[in-house]
C-alpha cells in the first residue's frame, strides 16, 4: 500500500469522524461565581452557561440556558430550552422551548409559561393554578402537584400524584399504593433548604372536581380508585402491578440450556469475525507499526505487562484530571466575564474526553488482542516451523482464533468459573503495555507510523 493511499485513508476516517460527533460553533456565554443574575433590564443573546451557588434570571436569554447551581429561579424569558439541575427550581417567567430538569423541588408559578415539554425527575415537582406547558409532561418524582394546564400528554411515575387542572390529552400514571398512609414527618424535613413551600401530596392518584382530562386515562393500582363525574372525557384504565415474588424480587426469565450454548456459539464466531476483520484493516494501513508492537511484546513480555497495568490505571486518572481542568477553566473563565473561552474551554474538554474514551475502548477491545494476537501466532508458526510465521497477515490470524477459542471455551456456559475474564483482562494488559513502550520508542526516535 502505497504512501499516498495510506494518507488518504486517515483523512477520509478523521472527515468522517469529525463530522459524525461535531456541531456547527454557536456563541457562548459562561457565567461562574457565588450567584449570577441575569438583571430585569439584561438581555443574553448566546447560548448561557451557568454555574454558581445560586442562579437567578429576571431578563432575556435569547438562547438556551444550561444552569447548575444549588438554587436556580427563572423569572424572565428564555427564548430556548432551559436544561438545568439544581437543588431547588423555580420557573415563574416564560420558556419558549422546553424544560429537561432534576432537582428535589421544582415548582412553576401562576405565571410560568412553558412552550414545549417538561421531562425531568426529581422529588416534588408541582405546578400552580395558571401554569401552562405547551406539550408533554414526562416526569419521575416522590409526589406531583398538577395545578397548571398541560396541552398535550402526561406521563408519570410518582408515589403520589394529584391533578388540579386541565390536560388536553391522555394521562398515564404509574402511581404508588393509595391505601398507604403519610407517618411520622413528611420527607422535605430531611431534604435541604428550599425558597418554596413544599406541598404534601395524598399516595397514590388524585383528581380534583374541577380539573379535566381530555383524553384517556391509564394507572397502575391494586383496586378500582373513585373519581369524581366527568373529570375524566376517556376511558379509564386501571393496570394491576406485577406481584413480587416472596423474596421481594421480580421473576426472571431463564434461558435453557439449548439457548445459552446457541448464544455461546453465536457470540464466539461475532468475536472471532469482528477482531479478525479489524486486524486485516489495521494490517493494511499500518503494518510496519503493527509488527513493530508486537515485536516489542515478544521481546519484552514483563515489561509489557507491567506498563499494561499502569497504562490502565492511567487511564482513569486521566479521565478524572480532564473533568477537573474542564471544569475548573470553564468556571474561571466564566468569573472573568470571558464567556466566549468558557465554552470554548468546555467544548475542547468534551472532544478531548471523548477523544480519550473511544482511544481505550478501541485500544481494550480490539488493538490490544489484535498485537497479542500476532505475537502468539508468530511463535506457534516459528514452534511449527513453517514459513508463514513471517507472513503479513496469517500469524495474527492464527493467533486471535486461538485467543477466541480458548476464551471461548473457559466462558462456555456448563463451565463455571471467572477464567475467561481473568484471562481477557491479561490478554489486554499484555497488548497495552506492548503498545505503550513501542509508542514510547518511536516518539523518542521520532520514527514514522506509516513507515514501509
């Protein structure tokens, strides 16, 4: 393979890669500190990012606003999505898209005006008299106050849910046992500070006289619950939930045995196919680089595995250390009032995060087993004496259908035992460290990858 087509083959794979997992640049604005306000007066015309201890917007953000913060309260317009997470949540203002939030208490005023979809979980989540969400409501809590109107659907998982005002459509509930009674204190005495009462919310499903469901209406309950007349316009559907089994757990479906050896087998020749096919690709475009790892773990077997385990252990520690400075920049930057840096710095961060995780997960799952793959198949052709031991490709072949056959055969399913992974896991730190003191080696001799 001819240097040029090499050359030509990496740039087509990073375009593609590039434009897979990339997005147009939009502007940014960060905000960091104690507690930001965006003043009554203030417009934003970027995309915000916030956090702070405290966040509160009273002007316009003609974008979307990603805030994390201990208290976060909206009282302006986002003429956007809010995605937020924050202890307590106050909406009273106007967002024009929607809402994806978690926090223990979200509460929407009379005023708040939300033009498309709440979805979010957290543990109360209520919205007053006056409230309107232009879309669906999708929301997981411990209790749910519905006072608001609600154009389209309703889905929610609560042990309590209560609905006051009106949904334009159909409403699913899987709610908790109504028979229970509240005891002792409710549970927003153990929760943090909060800038709104919490509500205290009746188990199970509850509809007030004046509210009205449009459409149908489906919960989960062990009995028949009354409603009062004509709240309901659709039909009423009540679903048993699934009994536990003595022991408190679900019943599981067990495979048979016929099944776990056809998944066995099935599952053995996907490895086999997968890693034999990855490696011919890898040998077509870098086979002096291939062949000089896997030399190197010939030569050097211990120190291999020893660089293995710390190139592993490295790993995480570097995940951990890109989080810190992203994080990190981003606030610092945001305190400085450099907001275009912030998200540049949280962007860079994110690709570099990803750059790293999908490097180890190829290397861990392929590369690895691939250069192991090759040295072992080496030695069994020079042991047999045969001339393909200096073949392109026959030594990696021979060698990672060797690796899948004996893995294969230590995760049979009538074998019991951890092997197989132990082995796996070896396997992986013996490439590894090969890959790490080759890359070493020619990063100090300057050494070309593609060199023939």
């Amino acid at each position: 393979m001819s240097r040029s087509h090499r050359i030509l083959s990496i740039l087509i794979l990073s375009t593609l890669l590039v434009l897979t997992f990339t997005t147009p640049a939009y502007a940014y604005d960060g905000r960091g500190g104690d507690k930001v306000v965006i003043a009554a007066d203030q417009v934003v015309n970027d995309d915000l990012y916030v956090g702070a201890k405290e966040f509160v917007l009273d002007g316009t953000a003609n974008g979307d606003v990603i805030a994390f913060a201990q208290f976060v309260t909206v009282n302006g317009t986002i003429n956007g999505d809010l995605i937020t997470a924050a202890q307590t949540i106050v909406i009273n203002g106007i967002v024009t898209g929607s809402v994806k939030a978690a926090g223990s208490v979200l509460y929407f005023g009379d005023k708040a005006k939300i033009g498309g979809d709440l979805v979010g979980a957290g543990y109360s989540l209520e919205s007053r008299s006056g409230s309107a969400f232009g879309r669906d409501l999708v929301f997981a809590a411990g209790q749910i106050l519905l006072g608001g109107n609600i154009v389209r659907n309703v889905t929610a998982y609560s042990g309590a849910l209560q609905i006051d005002g009106n949904i334009g459509g159909n409403v699913k509930a899987e709610v908790g046992d109504a028979s229970q009674t509240q005891a002792g204190p409710p549970p927003s005495m153990f929760m943090g500070p909060s800038t709104v009462p919490v509500p205290l919310v009746k188990p199970g499903l509850s509809i007030d006289p004046s509210a009205m469901i449009s459409g149908n209406l489906e919960y989960t309950q062990k009995a028949d619950l009354t409603f009062p007349a004509g709240v309901v316009a659709g039909q009423v559907t009540r679903v048993t939930p699934p009994t536990p089994e003595k022991n408190g757990t679900q019943p599981s479906i067990q495979e048979t045995t016929r099944q776990k050896v056809t998944n066995w087998i099935f599952g053995s020749a996907r490895s086999l196919i997968t890693l034999i096919l990855f490696g011919l690709f890898l040998l077509w475009l870098f086979p002096i680089l291939l062949k000089g790892i896997s030399e190197k773990l010939g030569t050097q077997p211990w120190p291999s595995m020893g660089w293995g385990v710390i190139t592993y252990a490295g790993f995480f520690f570097a995940v951990l250390l890109i989080i810190f400075v992203t994080i990190l920049g981003a606030l610092l930057f945001g305190v400085l009032t450099l907001g275009g840096l912030s998200g540049t710095i949280v962007w860079l961060g994110i690709l570099t995060l990803f750059a790293i995780i999908l490097g180890f997960v190829l290397a861990t799952s392929f590369l690895a087993k691939i250069i192991f793959g090759m040295t072992l198949g080496k030695w069994i052709l020079l042991r047999a004496k045969s001339p393909l031991a200096e073949h392109k490709f026959w030594p990696m072949v021979i060698g990672v259908a060797v690796i899948v056959a004996v893995i294969s055969f230590l995760s049979f399913p009538l074998v019991p035992g951890l092997l197989a992974g132990l082995l796996n896991i070896i396997i992986i730190l013996f490439g590894l460290g090969a890959l790490w003191l080759r890359g070493r080696e020619m990063l100090t001799k300057k050494e070309p990858i593609t060199a023939s």
